[in-house]
C-alpha cells in the first residue's frame, strides 16, 4: 500500500506553485507563502508563547512566512492584541517563535506597520489622537468585519515624518535582532526587505482615485531601492474578505517591477498555479487557506480536500481554537 501511494506520488506532475524558486539570496522549496495575518492573540501588544506552535505548524523546508504585522512604535497600533517590535521585551518575545520556524528550514519576515488613522484614542499613548498623514477622520465604523470607531486623527508636521521613518528603522533593527543572534549593522539591507501594497483597495475610507496610475508608480519608484519583494493585493479583493469581479489587472505593476513578485487575493490551488505558469507573478501569498491548512503545501501537492476555515474565530483571543487546532492531513487515508 506504502508502495502504491509513493508511485502514485510519482506519476504525479508537480503542479507551478511546487516548483523551487530563488528569491535573492533566499532559496524557496515551494511558492506558496504564508501571508500576514493578524490574529488579535497577542496580548499586551506582545507576541505569546502559543505563536510558536500557530507558526512552526505552518513551516516547512525552504517555505516562506510573512509574520503578522507588527507594530513599530507606541503611537502604531490600531487594533487590539496586535503585537509590537518596539520595545526589548517585545523583540525577546519573537525570538523563540523565529527560532521555531528556523529548525524547520522556514524562511521568516517580519511585517512591519503602522495603523495610522485606521486607530482611536483607546490604542493610542496617553488617549492622544492617531497620527496620520490627514486630520479627516475615516467615515466608516466596521473594522475587520466588526464594529469600530475610529477617533479624529491628528496630521503630521513635517518635522514628524522624520520620527516615524525612525520608528520603522528601529523596528527593522529589532527584527533582525529577533531573527539574526549576531549582532548586525543598523540597516539591514536591501536585499531583506519587501514591502505589501494594496493601490486598488476601497476600505477603511483609503480608496484611490486613480489606482491603475498610482500602482505603476510605486512598482517603477520602488525599483530605485532594489528592494527584494513587493507583495501586492488583487484588484479583486476591493473589500477584506469578498472577491468581486473586475477589469484591473496587476500585469502591468508585475512587469514594471524587477523584484519578486507576490500576489496574494483569495487564491486557491488551481487559479494559484494558473498565475505561476502564466508569469503573472513568482509567488502567491495564501491566508485563510493556509490557517484553516497548517499543511497547505502538502495538501496541494497531493490535490487533497482542504479544511475549512471558521471565520467566527478569526479575530478572538483564544489561543488555541481557530489558530491551533486545526487538523493535519490523514495521509494514511489518502
């Protein structure tokens, strides 16, 4: 029977996104990522021990993790139970989820953020206004599917901008600090830095007037740095969680960019390997798929069922149920 299924594992065409790429000085296993996802389980705006298991059940061999996003400065949260990289004692709590996805052979990048306005008073230090680059308040009130009030944000002088630009370098530093035990230089370099753009997005009162233009600027500007990744949001995904269908096409940002390209926008196993194969991008990020799938990877190579994923518990703070528990595939059943 063990024979039968190493046969058929055989005979088997490797589908595109199983097929090893280069990504700079990083050699990927696979294309599939694990995307950002934040799971409001990080208590205190501190990364928890129950990380390492929801993280290390995702890695594999050569596999590419994107972290959760965290916040760089006291003044950057806008959700609750996010986690920072600003302070020590937040940097120490990364280190032994880091270590895990390293035994594994995982690559791992630290996404770094600020919520800007997308905040209120509550997350904010001293109950002071968010900061952002407009004091117009946002006009909605749901925030990761719920409920939200957002407070009147306070523009930035100038002479601010600087501070935040800090800020980002500091948590850069401290992620390295969480990922590399030698000590390292202030910048970390180009090639270990990538950034996520979502130009055609319309939530959170963030819509562009003119999305096509602005995406093809930043891909072309972005170039200038020489930057390793830009990870970019379907035009599909307007909203967080609904595909909606549309003309705009990432192709043109695709070509402009000379970096590794990741697409990420509710893809799935086939339409995933349709845009390898047809050189719409190098990698794709997957996000609910990979949390309800710890062993997406596997399950694709296999063409296996998938589990589905329980949207109620997406955004709770248990710290097993929805983020730990969900099963392996039974490969004796396969």
């Amino acid at each position: 029977m063990e024979e039968e299924r190493k046969e058929a594992e055989t005979d088997r065409a490797v589908i595109p996104l199983l097929i090893p790429y280069k990504m700079g000085n990083f050699h990927l296993s696979h294309r599939i990522v694990l995307a950002p996802l934040g799971r409001l389980r990080s208590y205190n705006f501190t990364a928890q021990p129950h990380a390492i298991l929801y993280y290390s059940q995702r890695t594999t061999q050569g596999g590419f993790l994107i972290g959760e996003a965290s916040g760089i400065s006291d003044s950057a949260q806008g959700y609750p139970n996010t986690p920072g990289i600003w302070t020590k004692e937040q940097t120490e709590a990364w280190r032994p989820i880091v270590n895990a996805v390293h035994e594994k052979g995982g690559i791992f990048f630290c996404q770094l953020w600020h919520a800007g306005r997308v905040s209120n008073y509550s997350y904010q230090p001293n109950g002071q206004a968010p900061i952002s680059c407009t004091h117009n308040q946002i006009k909605g009130d749901v925030s990761l599917g719920e409920a939200a009030t957002f407070s009147p944000p306070r523009r930035l002088t100038i002479q601010e901008i600087a501070q935040v630009v800090n800020d980002f370098r500091v948590a850069a530093r401290n992620a390295i600090e969480a990922e590399v035990v030698e000590a390292v230089a202030n910048e970390i370099g180009a090639d270990r830095v990538g950034i996520r753009l979502s130009p055609f997005a319309d939530y959170n009162d963030c819509g562009d007037s003119n999305p096509e233009a602005l995406s093809l600027y930043m891909a072309e500007s972005l170039n200038k740095y020489k930057i390793l990744y830009c990870h970019v949001i379907e035009p599909r995904m307007v909203t967080v969680f609904d595909k909606q269908e549309t003309k705009n096409s990432l192709l043109p940002m695709r070509k402009a960019f000379r970096g590794t390209f990741v697409v990420a926008g509710g893809y799935n196993r086939n339409d995933g390997s349709k845009v390898i194969s047809n050189n719409g991008a190098d990698l794709v990020a997957f996000g609910r798929l990979f949390l309800a799938n710890p062993d997406l990877p596997r399950r694709f190579e296999l063409d296996a069922c998938l589990n589905k994923y329980d949207r109620s518990m997406f955004y709770t703070t248990d710290p097993v149920v929805g983020y730990t528990d969900y099963p392996f595939l039974d490969e004796s059943s396969t």
